[in-house]
C-alpha cells in the first residue's frame, strides 16, 4: 500500500487539533504551569476537555473508518500504555485508537485520545519509531498545551474555537467560511504558540521515548524519513499551517537534543513485525499484490519473514485459498509455539473456512498456555457465539472483563451473547457500556431506557439499570453545565 501525503489533510487535521486544545484547560486558567520544555506533572482533563474530546471523538468514527481487529487494538495499547507509563498517577488516562487511511499521520485529543493511522505503522522502520510518534502525541497531552493555549489567549478565542470546529468537521464552502469569519482575529498567536508547542512535544517526547526503553535516535530518524519523502513528492506546505511541521530545523533540533541519551538497541519485537504484516494483509485494497509482497519479503531477518509467512497465511484466507492459509498457519503453529499470533490466525482461518469447532482447539490450548490474555477468551466466545452456544460463551466474556473491562468489542460481544439467550435488558446494559466507552453516553443513557423496559420483575436487574442511568445523567448534566 503506497502512501499519499495530501496536504490539505495535513492542514485540517491540524487545524483541528489546534481547535480542540483550546478546550482543555477551561476553569483552571490561574494554575502554574510548566516553563517552556519542563515536563509537567500530569495531564489534566477538565469535563469540559473530556466533553470536547468525546464530540470529536463522536464525529470522528462518523468520517474516519476506526479499525476494530482485537489483535491490532492490542496491540496498539500496549504500546501505548508502553510508552505513556512514565506518567505519574495515570496509567488509565490514555486511549489508543487506530484509524484505516492511506495518510501517513496520528494526533491527539482533549481525554486523553490518541489516534494513529495504520499506514503510519506501515511507514515506521522500527518500533522505535513508532513509539516516537505515540511519545510526541502523549507529550501534547502531559505538557498541558490546552490549559497553556487558553491562558495565553485569555479565554478570547472559546466563541473562535467552536466556530472552527464546526468549519473544520463540516468543511466545503460553509466551513470554508465559518473558518474565515472566526479565525482572523487570533489565529496568529494560536499558530505561532503551536509551533512552539511542537518543539516542546518534541523535548519532552524524547524523554517518555527513553524512559519507556526505546532509542531515542528513532525520533530524529523517523523526521528524516518524513522530510526526505515530503521533498522527494514536492510538497512543501506553510510550516505554520503545519501542526507537526516537517522542516529541516526541526530535524536538527531534535538531532541535537538526542545527543545527551545513551543510544540503545531496542530492536523489533515480533508484535511489531506481524502487525505491520497484518495491516498490509487486512487492508492492502488488492490482495493479490499483498500475497506477491509476503512471497518475496525484503530482507533476510528471521523475524520478517516468520511475519511474511504470517501475512502471506492471512492473504490467503482473504482470498479464499483457505487450505493454503491453513497450512501455513498450523506449521508456523509448531515451529513457534511461545508466538501468541499463530493459534489466533489459525483460528481465524478455521472460522473463515467454516470449520467453526476446528476453531477451538488452537483457541484453547493457546488459553491453557496464555490463562491472562483477554484476547484469547474473547476469540472463543466469539466462535461459540458462532455456533449457537452463547451459554458456554457467556462465562468465557466474563473472564476477558475481569482482565480487561474497558474493551468495547468484548462489551459488544456480551450484548451478542445475551441476545442470543433471550435476555434483552442484559444485551442492552452490555451494549450501554459499550456506547459509555466510546464516549457517547447519551446513547449508553438510550440503551439503559430499553434495558430498563426488559427488566422484568428481577428487583436486582432494575436497581443495577436504575443506578447506572443516574450515574449517566449526572455525567451528562456536569457536561451540559459547563
């Protein structure tokens, strides 16, 4: 999958995160803040800030497509959380995403959001670099650019914000417009600031890289990479215009900062390597030309190639080949039993096939051998589901949320379970707190009025109901009142 870097896109992505800075620090505009490249102590979200990330985050599954694979959301987290754990007191403040598009980009919002498009995976070299990216979102977030935004403008740009929020989101002539009349009179302070914002995201991006056990070399070699493709295709945008602007001054900044870090040999580790075969797999618009990749992969690295055979297995399953893709799966299986990829894919085949009980085996032995990987759990419910035994699966989604009880797909595969059964107020609580996750919890309010209404005469069903709806309008009035 060949890469475009489309130059508007980089200007409204950073438009538009510029416009959801200015909603963070609402109400806190007195507090001290950090010097220019002084780490702060932790980010902050106000309601106000949470509200505005969630709008976004609303509008955004709207118009982006959000990838919904378990194997590379967790991915994606436990990078994340990787690289974010150096942060004081918020382990769960951070929320990863990742967004299907050909744009090589990634940007974070008011919440704690951190959104990454899959071809910037698929451009990164190492997971060093990869990491630096997810570091220098992270460091938008713990550096408090937001509060630091608004106090430098005096709350003067709030009315402006909300109008180029609509402008950027709507875009066409009306936002063209709305953008013009509500920008003018702030927008240069707001991108100069950000240009500095950038060079302290950087600082302090370099450090969360090294404290997290990457080489912070992987930074600068990850901008070099960008400016060089950014001049060998002739696009050289406004650097103001730019939220992450690829100049050969930033490049040297960087360089010249990562010469006080210990270079370190982080190398790649297999999730890496078999993530970026499984989004070329997946998402590759011609899986024909994704089979002659994994046939023929650069490199002589054993790694790569183990992720080739991996790809090359899942391509195949794609493409209907599915006794190829089973055999390949089942040796990689046997040649490397401790890779937690094989017995998923495996099963996935099996599934794709229509062997659904063939699906099983690898999911359960891979349990025996891996009792903690929610993942795991939810991959057999599913199958059962499948099969029509959601009272087997039911206790399996169970112990996946014991493990992981912020996962969208296992509250969904919950809700799909208890459909099944026939018990409908469950389903609709299931599929509340899936709603709640993904920010919407006026939907996750509608969902609880239905399960309400199916509650029956089970005292203990309508009270849980009835608390949580509580709980959900004084989250919406806190919202609404600020």
């Amino acid at each position: 999958m060949k890469p475009r870097v489309n130059s508007m896109n980089i200007l409204l992505v950073g438009l538009l995160a510029t416009v959801l800075w200015l909603g963070l620090g609402a109400g806190v505009r007195a507090e001290k803040l950090p010097s220019l490249g002084e780490r702060s102590g932790r980010p902050i979200a106000t309601p106000q800030a949470r509200q505005l990330g969630d709008e976004f985050m609303r509008e955004a599954r709207r118009q982006l497509v959000f990838v919904r694979d378990p194997v590379l959301l967790s991915y994606v987290q436990a990078l994340g959380s990787r690289v974010s754990a150096s942060v004081a007191d918020d382990g769960d403040f951070f929320r990863f995403h990742l967004v299907r598009n050909g744009e090589v980009n990634a940007f974070a919002v008011p919440g704690g959001h951190v959104v990454l498009y899959t071809t910037l995976i698929l451009e990164t070299e190492s997971e060093g670099q990869l990491a630096s990216v997810v570091a220098h979102e992270v460091a938008h977030l713990v550096q408090r650019h937001p509060t630091r935004s608004l106090a430098r403008s005096h709350g003067r740009e709030l009315s402006a914000s909300a109008g180029m929020l609509v402008a950027v989101l709507l875009g066409g002539q009306v936002g063209a417009a709305t953008m013009a009349a509500t920008s003018a009179m702030a927008a240069g302070d707001r991108l100069r600031y950000s240009r500095a914002f950038e060079q302290e995201a950087d600082t302090v991006g370099l450090d969360l890289l090294a404290l997290a056990g990457y080489d912070p070399h992987s930074a600068v070699d990850f901008l070099h990479r960008l400016e060089r493709g950014s001049r060998v295709q002739g696009l050289s945008p406004p650097e103001y215009l730019l939220t992450h602007p690829l100049s050969t001054r930033r490049v040297a900044e960087v360089r010249s900062r990562i010469e006080r870090y210990a270079t370190v040999t982080d190398g790649n580790g297999s999730d890496f390597s078999h993530a970026r075969a499984r989004i070329r797999a997946l998402f590759e618009p011609n899986p024909e030309a994704a089979a002659d990749y994994f046939a023929s992969p650069a490199g002589g690295d054993v790694l790569v190639k183990r992720a080739a055979r991996y790809g090359l297995a899942l391509v195949k399953s794609r493409l209907g080949a599915h006794d190829e893709a089973l055999t390949i799966l089942q040796q990689l299986v046997s040649d490397y039993p401790d890779d937690l990829h094989y017995p998923l894919a495996l099963a996935e085949s099996y599934v794709a096939a229509g062997a659904l009980r063939s699906a099983l085996s690898p999911l359960r032995s891979a349990r025996a051998r891996w009792p903690d990987e929610p993942i795991l759990y939810g991959a057999e419910a599913n199958v059962l589901i499948k099969i029509g035994d959601a009272a087997s699966a039911k206790p399996m989604i169970r112990a996946a949320l014991r493990l992981d009880n912020d996962s969208v797909a296992l509250y969904r595969l919950l809700a799909r379970a208890e459909g099944q059964l026939g018990n409908m107020a469950p389903s609709f609580q299931a599929l509340a707190e899936a709603s709640y996750l993904e920010g919407e919890p006026t939907r996750a309010l509608a969902e609880l009025s239905r399960a309400e209404k199916h509650a029956g005469h089970s005292t203990y069903l309508a009270a849980s109901i009835s608390a949580r709806m509580a709980v959900l309008r004084e989250l919406i009035d806190r919202f609404e009142t600020h």
